[in-house]
C-alpha cells in the first residue's frame, strides 16, 4: 500500500470526523499496488448512518483531504445505509485494503 502512517491517519481522522467513527474507509485503485508510482487516492466509505446529501459529503471529504494531504487529489465513494451495492463498490470491497 501506498500510502504512509501519517496519510492514512489524516485520511482516518477525517472521514470520522464528516461521517462518524463507525465508517469503514476502504483503499483501492493503484494505490494498493506497491509497484505503480504516482496516482491518485481512492477511498471507498462505507457509513451506517443516512446521508441526506451523498454527493456533497463525498465533494466535501475530497475537498478536505485534499488540502490536509498537500494537494494530492483524492476520489471518494460513500455507501450510506439506503445505498445499494453499485459495481464500483463491489470492486473496492473485493479487491480493496482497509485502513
């Protein structure tokens, strides 16, 4: 994994923060694989809580750790509690690493 202590900390500290410490935060994407270089960070939430904006929690979070991170663009994907399980998703739970 490509990410260090302190990015995922950050990365952690803040998801808790917008979406409560029962979300499981989900890497994956090239970020997993520790022979690419480069990229950027793809974060998938899951959250037992309803969201009445996803949308603007998933800009919100990006928005966030992008600057925390020092410009180092960041894609999130949450899964609310009504959200049904998208392939994408799927994807990130298969093949992703949990932080």
């Amino acid at each position: 994994m490509r990410l260090t202590e302190a990015m995922q900390q950050i990365i952690k500290t803040e998801v808790y923060k917008l979406l409560g410490p029962d979300s499981q935060i989900i890497l994956f994407g090239s970020r997993i694989d520790d022979s690419q270089k480069g990229g950027d960070i793809d974060l998938f939430i899951q959250t037992p809580q309803q969201l009445s904006n996803k949308i603007e929690a998933e800009c919100r979070l990006s928005a966030r750790l992008y600057i925390k991170l020092g410009g180092r663009k960041v894609d999130v994907l949450i899964k609310d509690k009504h959200s049904n399980i998208a392939p994408i998703y799927q994807h990130a739970i298969d093949y992703g690493v949990a932080l």
